[in-house]
C-alpha cells in the first residue's frame, strides 16, 4: 500500500469516528438512536476498510450497522 493511500484511509477513517462521537453525544438523543448512529459509524470504517476506501464499501458498512446498532436496543 501507498503511504498516501494510507493516509487518506486513516484521514477518512477519523473523520467518521468523529462524526458519530459527535452524534453520540448528542443529549436529546434515546439509546437507541445513539446506537444506531455508533453501528452505522463503526460500520462505515469497517467497510471503509475491507473495501480499501471504496464509496460503496463504506456506504454499504454504514447500512448494515446502523441496522445492526438499531436492533442491539431494542424493546
């Protein structure tokens, strides 16, 4: 792998990790909101990552742990 490739990779990989902490701390949100946001955060870095960056990887990763992390909650 590239080193450049390798920092874009990590750059995005922060980015998305900073977004859903900043979505899971929001206050007004219920636990089962944060956790989907956390799946759907963790998912897309995942995908992100096993897709070597590719959109539809992490788009893909999102979707399926966002459903997950919605789940985990549920009454």
């Amino acid at each position: 792998m590239h080193t450049a490739q390798h920092i874009v990779r990590t750059a995005r990989a922060a980015a998305l990790a900073a977004a859903v902490m900043g979505l899971a701390a929001c206050a007004g949100m219920t636990q089962q909101e944060k956790s989907t946001a956390i799946g759907a955060g963790v998912g897309a870095i995942g995908g992100s990552i096993l897709t070597g960056g590719s959109t539809a990887g992490t788009l893909g990763g999102a979707a399926v742990g966002g459903v997950i992390g919605h789940e985990v909650n549920k009454k």
